[in-house]
C-alpha cells in the first residue's frame, strides 16, 4: 500500500525562469544570501531544459530567493516567475 499526502501537507512550488552563465553560479548566490539554513526551506530544484535554468523553490521563500539574486555580484535575472511550469 502506497502512502500520499493529503493536498495540505504537499509543498506548493513557484518556478522561476532565469538568466544565467550556469547553475553553479545560481546556486552560489543564493548560499551566500540565506546560507544552509534557507537553502534547506527553500528546497530548490533544477528543473532541466535545452537553454534555460527554470529552479523550483518553495512559494513560502520567493521573497528570499529573488532577493538573493538581486544582491549577487554576478549577472542573474529572473525573467519569469510562475505557479506552474507550462505558465513559463
């Protein structure tokens, strides 16, 4: 017998389409912003695609996220952010 989780106890996700010279470098700027800490509650994936970085992270810690890019030295800019991945 499988588990699930009731549609309450499920994490709601945002996507965020970004311009950027690679993952490593997105990774980086947000590790420096919030640290350990809040990369563990933002819970960010890599979404794969040809010639984009779509990252999903946890709606609660958008705020967070998009202000880690801002403060970062290097070029990163979120083009798009939106609640399902066909809306990017």
């Amino acid at each position: 017998m499988k588990l699930k989780l009731k549609p309450s106890a499920r994490m709601n996700r945002h996507y965020i389409l970004l311009e950027a010279k690679s993952k490593k470098e997105v990774e980086q700027a947000i590790l420096d912003y919030i640290g350990i800490l809040g990369w563990a509650k933002a819970s960010p994936i890599f979404i794969n695609d040809k010639n984009k970085i779509i990252l999903s992270i946890d709606r609660k810690e958008m705020i967070n996220v998009r202000a880690a890019f801002e403060l970062s030295n290097s070029d990163i800019k979120v083009l798009r952010v939106s609640g399902t991945l066909k809306g990017l």
